[in-house]
C-alpha cells in the first residue's frame, strides 16, 4: 500500500486540533480511512416542477426573493421567517424554523435556491436547506454523512475533495478487470467519485453496485474460507451407515417423505459420511415434517453402530418426541430412553449405566441431558430441536459429551435465505421448503376487537363440536406483571361466559415450569377446552383436536411470531381457524395483519417480515448476529449477495485466481483478518 494512503488525515490543510480529533472519533485516521467513508444516503438536489410536485415532498426550486423577510416568535426560542418567493409564474411562501440569522441574508430581488418539504395547500415550502444564488453552482445529488461533534458536512466535503486528489492513482484495484467486466462494475476510483462527488443519479447508482458488489464478494470470501478452516480443523467422526437398512425405513414409514425431506436427509448423510464435523442447521416450516427427519438421521448413525440424542426444549415436546420415534423405530429394533427433569432418581440411575453400556441406542430429553453425570458410550449425533430456546452454552455442552459429534439443529422459524447465509454463515444450512401434500391451510381473519363478542361466539361453535381453542394474549414487554394480568382478566372474562360450560385453562411465563406442563398436558388430553396462555405456549406443541385460535391484540406481535403462534393449530385432518383481534395504528401493523390472512407460507411472511423490519431487526435485539455492511443492504441487494456467494465459492476453490496479480489487494485484506493463509498462494 502507498504510503499516501496511510498518512494521517493531519496532512491535509485544515485539519488539526478539534477536527482531527473528530475525525478519530468517526475512525477516521489516514487518508484512506476518509476516502473510504462512505455517505449514508445522498440528498436530491435537482430542481423540480412546482405543479408537479405532490404533497409533502421534498423539493429544490430556483426563485426570486418578493419580500422582506418577517420573523415571527412563538415563544421559548422558537421562531419563523417567511419571505415571498417567485418561482417561474408561482408565487410561493417559504419557512425557515429557528434560522432568524437568514434575516439579513435573503435578499429582496436576489436569486435564491430553497430545498425543503412542499406543502400543497398552503402553496409553501418549509425549507432545510439554501443556496444565495442560482442553482447552476449546486451539485445534483449531495452525499450526506454521518457526522459526529459540530464538523459540518460542508466542511467534511471539502476534506473529502482534497484527500482525493491527494490520493486518488494510489488507491488500489480490489477487483480484478475480468471480474468488473462481467457485472459492468467501475473501477474504483470512478466508483469514489461517483459516491463523494457524483455527476448525476447514474453515477451514484454505478458507483453503489460496485461497493456493494466488493463488499459482499470480501464477505463471503471470508466466510467461506473460515468455514473451510473449520472444516480442516475439527477432526470429527466419520459415520459408516448402513443405506440399506435407511431405505428399509422410509419404505416402513406411513406416508412418502416429500422432496424436500428427501433432499435434506441426503444433506445430512453426505455430511455423516465425511470425517468432519457435521454443523448443520434444518429450517423447516411448523409441520413441514422434521421429525422424521431427525429420526433418519438418528437411525442412520445407530445403525453405523453409534448413539444418538435428541434435545427438546420441554418435557411435554420430549414426551412427543418419544412417541413419534417409538412408532417409527422400534419396529426396526432402536432401543429408545427418555430423560427429563422429572425422571425418578431411580430410574436415572439405570439408566446411566445403560447408556455407558450401550444398551440404549437412542435418548431423548431436555435440560436434564446436559448434566455432567450422563454420559454416553459411542456418541455420534446430537440433535437440538427449537434451536432458538436453548442458549449457546447448553448446545455446546451437549455437543461436547461424544467425540465430536456431528450437531444438527431444526428450527421453526424460516429466515430468508439472504439472512440465512449471512447470519449462518458457520453453519450450513438445510431448508426444508414444502409442505406434505393434503394440508388443509388455516383460514385467517383480522377483526376489529369491537367484534370480540362474535368471535367468541364462532369459538363457541368449534367447542360444541367437540374442538379445542387456544386464546393467545400478547407479551407485554415493560411488565411481567401486566402480562400476567392480561392473561389473568381473559381468562376470568370467559370462565364467566362459558361458567360451567367448557373448562378454561391459564398459562403464563409466572407458572413454574411443571406447573405449565400440568396445564399443557390437561388441554393435550382434552381436559380443558380453552386454553388462555401467552406466547410460552409458542413452541412445538401438537395438539390436533385444537381448531380454532384468537390472538388478542395481535398488531403487537411480529410476523414470524403470529406465524409460529398459528402453527398451534391446523394438525389434525379438520379445517382450522385463526382470528387475530387487531386495531393496528401504523402502515407497518396494517400490513403485517393483511400478510398474515394472505398467506400459510411461512418463509413468505419471513421474507415480509424482513423488508418490513429491515435485517437488524428480524432476530430481535438480542441475537442478531447479521453483519452491518458499509454499503450492502440485505434487503435489496439479495441478488447480489448469491452472486457474490457462488463467486466466492469459485475463487475459493482456484488457485489461479489467487496466483494473479489483480487479486494482489483481496488476497491482502483476507490474510488480514487471517483467513487466508499467505503460504498457500505464493
Ligand atoms: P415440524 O416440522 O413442525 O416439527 P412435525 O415433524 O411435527 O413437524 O410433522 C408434522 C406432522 O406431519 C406429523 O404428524 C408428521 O408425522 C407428519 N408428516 C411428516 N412428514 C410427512 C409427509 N411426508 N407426509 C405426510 N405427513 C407427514
Ligand atoms: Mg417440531
């Protein structure tokens, strides 16, 4: 790198003192950290036609000052000017808040140029940005940057314009001619400008493909090239099973495995066969079927003579588990174990030792398979079902009980495939991306809470026909205790209704754990008819008689939320119902309840839920674990991300591409963050 390039910003004239320590501030310290600052949008300075203009739009006009400016107070340090503007045959109004100094700087019958929000009716602008004379002096499209202390992006500009110049034939081409000439990208100096100092709304545009482009090849390059590392690194167990008994299997099971399914366990067994480790998550839909697809896997690795667990995050799902896989595999002669929290000391005692022995093939349980004292003779897979519930901690202590087991993990809620690969990008990932044929899809409504009379009435109706419903109440953040209420008033509210009629159930996050799974397993065998519970009832639980939900206040919850939430239902051969009670305010609440009455696609409403929430939001605050890009955006530029994806994985695998001399800069960033190893290339 030239040494332009890493002088300090302290080199250009006008910087020093205050500014430069901004300047550290922002990380910005050489010259080419400035260069490579990036603006967070650009501002669209062109002029634009009065009576064309709609309502409440930004707009920039060239015009006359008609009158004095007048400065109107309106109280603690408040104040408008307002001056008369002739703007070709209009005359127009424009405000400015707080500017009074403008006062002896608008000049009756001088040019001027305002920017500002156009207000129809008033015929106004009220503006935020002007220019003393005509428009000609003025760029089209502004960078705007994000700043910090009181450096102004006027001043920043003018940096940027002299680090440029400065550095501009020493910055270095990352992105080799054969590459660029194929997506029609600029080259990188080209690219800066049009980024800093754009000629118009093409450049900008050119220049952002370019970076967004590089930023995500470098992404993925690194990505890719760690999990090789991984790979590499981790020695794991390379599991020989026997494909002819799996095949005897699937020929036994009571349905044909859908394509997907069929294609996710080959995924998984090319993964069993090779020495690594296997890392691998399953996506699948509520009721795509990825339990029997845990139940291949397992059976693959114990007839390779090895053990296998399956991790659930509550006794009841556990208690599931072993009934499924019970049905399914003791036919062929697995011997299966449960271990729960609630196990008797006794019986854990036994089996322990049947697991060190060998005399279980196959345990299944939750929490409880994570103390040290269970321990396993051959473990080969371990499998967590609703990944999401447990913490990073307990995977991997689980994980660590065999020698380096293979890990599969299933989870419930899709996550778009941009997301997947980069928020996944240790793991691969397997999508299990159809449903079995014959489901009946669970017909949806969004009603006006005001009609909470009638609904209860059409729930009334499921009920006498001998149905079950669920009666979700939304979680209510600031407050465990209101939540509770909540649910609490809901549930007193329909024992009145229904008095001695149907028997109504409650559940709540204060509930011990034992207690929920009372609750749980008397509405699982018909004891209660309704049940009023918060989202704790979320996960995985199969109750097919249960046909009709309401969930209350459901602009409240997220897209994938109210889709987990309605998986509840629709399991059994009869139609199902959900009718979420919602008056949302907001654009973004309306259209979330709409998507939900529109589609049962899971992986659609994710792919909403993203553009509506945008990628930082999707996990929620705490997990994100989506990188922040400079210039990529997940949600746009999504084909670009799979481009650069299989691009990374080409270059990755050619030795030549790293051999040239074009590939010099790349090659330099990736040994930086010491993922690539220098050795290999020379
Ligand atoms: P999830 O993916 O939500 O865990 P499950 O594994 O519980 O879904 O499957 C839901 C239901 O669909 C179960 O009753 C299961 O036996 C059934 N199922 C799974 N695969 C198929 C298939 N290929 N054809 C028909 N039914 C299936
Ligand atoms: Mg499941």
């Amino acid at each position: 790198m030239s040494n332009k390039l890493l002088q300090s910003v302290s080199s250009l004239k006008g910087i020093g003192g205050e500014t430069e320590k901004t300047l550290a501030d922002m990380g910005i310290l050489t010259l080419q950290d400035l260069v490579m600052t990036f603006p967070y949008r650009h501002e669209d300075f062109r002029l634009k036609n009065i009576a064309e203009t709609p309502h409440n739009e930004r707009i920039t006009v060239e015009g006359r000052v008609e009158s004095e400016p007048t400065i109107q107070f309106l109280g603690r340090n408040k104040s408008r000017l307002q001056f008369r503007l002739l703007v070709g045959p209009h005359l127009i109004k424009v405000f400015f808040f707080n500017q009074g100094y403008l006062k002896n700087k608008i000049i009756p019958g001088e040019i001027v140029t305002i920017t500002g929000k156009w207000d129809r009716g008033r015929q106004a602008i009220s503006g935020s940005h002007y220019f003393l004379g005509p428009k000609t002096d003025h760029v089209d499209y502004e960078p705007m940057y994000s700043l910090k202390g009181s450096l102004q992006q006027k001043k920043f500009r003018k940096f940027m314009q002299k680090a440029l110049q400065e550095v501009g034939l020493d910055i270095e081409e990352c992105l080799p001619l054969d590459v660029r000439e194929i997506y029609k990208l600029l080259p990188v100096l080209e690219a800066l400008e049009g980024i800093h100092f754009p000629k118009n709304a093409e450049h900008v545009k050119q220049a952002r493909r370019r970076f967004v482009y590089e930023e995500l090849l470098i992404f993925q390059l690194k990505m890719q090239a760690l999990k090789k590392i991984r790979k590499e690194q981790t020695q794991g167990i390379s599991i020989s099973y026997d494909i002819q008994k799996i095949k005897e299997l699937i020929a036994t099971l009571p349905y044909e495995l859908t394509a997907a399914q069929k294609r996710v366990v080959n995924e998984i067994c090319k993964d069993l066969k090779e020495p690594h480790r296997m890392n691998r998550l399953i996506q699948g839909d509520v009721g795509s079927g990825k339990t029997v697809v845990a139940a291949i896997a397992l059976y693959a690795v114990i007839t390779a003579g090895f053990q296998g667990v399956l991790m659930a995050p509550t006794e009841i799902l556990a208690e599931q588990h072993v009934v499924s896989l019970n049905e399914w595999l003791s036919p062929v002669g697995v011997r299966i174990a449960l271990l729960t929290g609630s196990t008797k000391p006794k019986v854990r005692k036994i089996l322990h030792e049947q697991l060190q022995n060998g005399e279980v093939d196959l345990l299944v349980g939750t929490h409880a398979l994570i103390q040290p004292d269970v321990e396993f003779l051959k473990l080969g897979l371990v499998i967590t079902d609703e990944q999401h519930r447990f913490g990073v901690e307990q995977r991997r202590v689980l994980r660590d009980k065999g020698m380096n087991p293979d890990v599969l993990f299933m989870t419930a809620t899709p996550i778009p495939r941009t997301l997947a690969i980069t928020a996944f990008g240790e793991m691969d990932v397997s999508t299990i991306d159809e449903m079995p044929a014959g489901r009946k899809e669970i017909e949806t409504h969004w009603v006006k809470k005001e009609l909470f009379d009638q609904t209860i009435k059409r729930m009334a109706s499921e009920l006498q026909n001998g149905r079950q419903a669920y009666v979700i109440c939304p979680l209510i953040e600031e407050s465990d205790k209101l939540d509770v209420q909540n649910t609490v008033d809901v549930y007193n509210q329909l024992s009145s209704i229904f008095h001695n009629q149907y028997k109504i159930g409650l559940m709540h996050g204060r509930l011990h754990s034992s207690e929920k799974d009372e609750v749980m397993r008397a509405f699982s065998d018909g004891k209660i008819q309704v049940l009023v519970s918060t989202t704790v009832v979320e996960v995985g639980v199969n109750v097919p008689n249960a046909t009709f939900m309401i969930i209350y206040d459901a602009e409240r919850f997220g897209l994938a939320q109210l889709h987990q939430l309605r998986g509840r239902v629709g399991r059994g051969s009869e139609q199902s119902y959900c009718v979420l009670l919602a008056d949302p305010k907001s654009e973004d609440g309306k259209e979330r309840m709409k998507s939900m009455t529109e589609t049962n696609d899971g992986f659609k409403l994710a792919e909403k839920d993203l553009e509506l929430r945008g990628p930082g939001d999707f996990f929620g605050r705490k997990q994100s674990g989506v990188p922040e890009f400079k210039m990529a955006d997940l949600v746009h530029d999504y084909r670009a991300l799979e481009t650069a994806r299989q691009d990374a994985e080409k270059h990755l695998a050619s030795d030549e591409f790293w051999m040239s001399d074009e590939t010099k800069c790349l090659r330099t960033n990736l040994e930086q963050s010491g993922v690539l190893d220098g050795d290999r290339i020379d």
